[in-house]
C-alpha cells in the first residue's frame, strides 16, 4: 500500500492531539505509523472471557479511523473477530505467528484459571495458549478491564476462576513487559495511542496498576462538570435529578481516567454528561466490590 508521509503525518497529529502528547513527539509517532503500515510491527491480538466490546471500542476510532486501522496501520497477524481467515487456515495463521515471535501480544478477556477449557481456541485451552503466545512476544498489553483486573468475568461467584492476564503470567512463570489498559469498554484512543508509543517510544510511564499515567493519572471526580455540586453537597437523589450523582452510586471519586476531558464518540459524550453514573470500569474492583454500583444501584443514599 503506498501511503504518502503527508498522510503518516497528518494521522501523527491526530494521535498526538488525542493522547495528551507533546509535539515534539510526532516525528517520532509518524514513523510508528510508517512501521505499523509496512508491516514491520506485528499484533497479535487474542480474546479469552470477553464479549468483544473492547474489539468494538478499537474500531470506533476517530484518528485514525476504522478503515485505516485495519487496512493501514494494524498489521495484525491474527485476531479472532477481525480476522478473515477461519478454521483450519485460522489455526494455521496463529501457529506461525506465535513461531516466528517478536510481536506485541494484545490481550483481551479474563482467563479461566480455575477452568482452563471453558475457554478454547481450536483444540487449545485458553490459558496454555496465552502462555505460549506471551513467552514469544516482546511486550503484553492487556485491553479492557476483563484483561487487566478479571472484570465482570471475574466478579462473584467466578465458577470459571476467571483471572487478569497478569496472574495467568505470573504463575506461569513469565516475565515480559505487561501493560494495563482497562475500561470496560477502554476508549479507542487509550489503545491505538498506547499501542504507538510502545511500538515506537517504549514502555510509557505506569503507575502502581500498570495503568499509562498519562490516560490514567486524572481522578476523573476532579475533572467533572458536577464537581461545584459535590462541594456544595448538591446531590441528586433519584435518576433525572439536577446534581452531583455521588448519592446514586457514580464511582468517579475514586476512578481515575480521562473520561471527563476525552469524551467519546468523537468527544460528543461521556457517562457523566450522559447522566449516568460513572461504574469505576477503570478500577481493579470494578465489578467485583459490593460497594460497586451493580450493588447499591437500589440502596438507600447515604448521608453525606
């Protein structure tokens, strides 16, 4: 595909833009598109416990967009959704890419360690594959909150002893740079951005969770519009009142990511503005805590 250093440029910038970078650092972006688009610059991209939704959230990317994600810069040697290839040449397709190695290995869903074949791609249980795959690859990067903490996989009563990606490494034995991206879904410009700054940069800054600081060092409560009204304890009460949602469950004092200043859906909304309540999908409890909104949706508000 021949694609002009205007057009890696012109998708540097937006990448920049999106991620919060300094413009010094688009010369350097450009050229991980250059290499991604090329093909010098493999995925491979594995889904264990997961409903997809973090595969769904990649391709609404807005910079760049879907149709040059896929046919441009994503030089994915397998992926299970977005994948042409099926049975027997699927099969084949992974094999060779887990031979060859030196990839980046994209992870998303939990893995059931405590029922390896709950989970199975062709005759191979999920958590042998995943060892495999990760011995061979040169970074992890684990998307979506089932990946990076177990996620709703994970959540009580776990039949499957669903697990993050980091503990099925851990008791296997394998040490490789492993990188958290959770949301459940994560924001398309979480993963595209990380995913071209470890291609090109390296490893960004993490914090104590593995989490990139740089999307994920904002308490989102901070940031919020309903920020006054929580100072001003101006709550709301019930669904469609005025003010802060702090009373109704919303997670956001405790949830750090860019939610509040990134917007989604090309910047147009967020679950705040939306007046929902923020779940904490970025947390490691989520969906694992009883004080988590799948829980206290019903209580009565505490007294603040």
């Amino acid at each position: 595909m021949n694609i002009s250093r205007r057009t890696f440029l012109k998708d540097a910038g937006l990448l920049v833009a999106a991620m919060g970078m300094g413009p010094a650092l688009l010369p350097t972006v450009a050229e991980a598109l250059e290499e991604m688009a090329t093909g010098r610059a493999p995925i491979l991209w594995l889904q264990g416990q997961s409903c997809s939704g973090c595969s769904v959230s990649l391709l609404n990317s807005e910079s760049p967009g879907p149709a040059d994600l896929v046919t441009r810069y994503l030089s994915l040697y397998f992926h299970q959704t977005l994948s042409a290839a099926t049975g027997e040449a699927a099969k084949e397709a992974m094999a060779r890419a887990i031979e060859a190695g030196g990839y980046i290995l994209v992870v998303e869903g939990a893995v059931p360690l405590g029922m390896p074949e709950a989970c199975r791609i062709a005759e191979e249980n999920f958590v042998s594959l995943l060892t495999r795959a990760a011995s061979k690859a040169k970074a992890v990067v684990s998307v979506g909150a089932c990946a990076s903490f177990g996620g709703i996989p994970a959540a009580p009563p776990n039949l499957t002893g669903a697990a993050a990606v980091s503990e099925a490494l851990e008791r296997a034995g394998i040490q490789v740079p492993l990188i958290h991206l959770p949301g459940c879904p994560p924001h398309p410009a979480w993963i595209v951005g990380n995913l071209v700054q470890v291609l090109k940069v390296g490893i960004p800054e993490l914090d104590e969770f593995r989490r990139p600081k740089r999307t994920y060092g904002q308490l989102l409560h901070e940031q919020c519009p309903y920020f006054a009204n929580y100072q001003a304890k101006k709550f709301a009460l019930h669904p469609g009142d005025a003010g802060c949602l702090f009373k109704l469950g919303c997670q956001g004092v405790v949830t750090h990511s860019d939610c509040s200043s990134r917007g989604w859906n090309g910047g147009v909304n967020w679950c705040i503005r939306g007046r929902a309540v923020c779940i904490g999908c970025a947390r490691p409890e989520f969906a694992k805590d009883p004080a988590f909104p799948f829980y206290r949706l019903n209580e009565k508000p505490e007294t603040v």
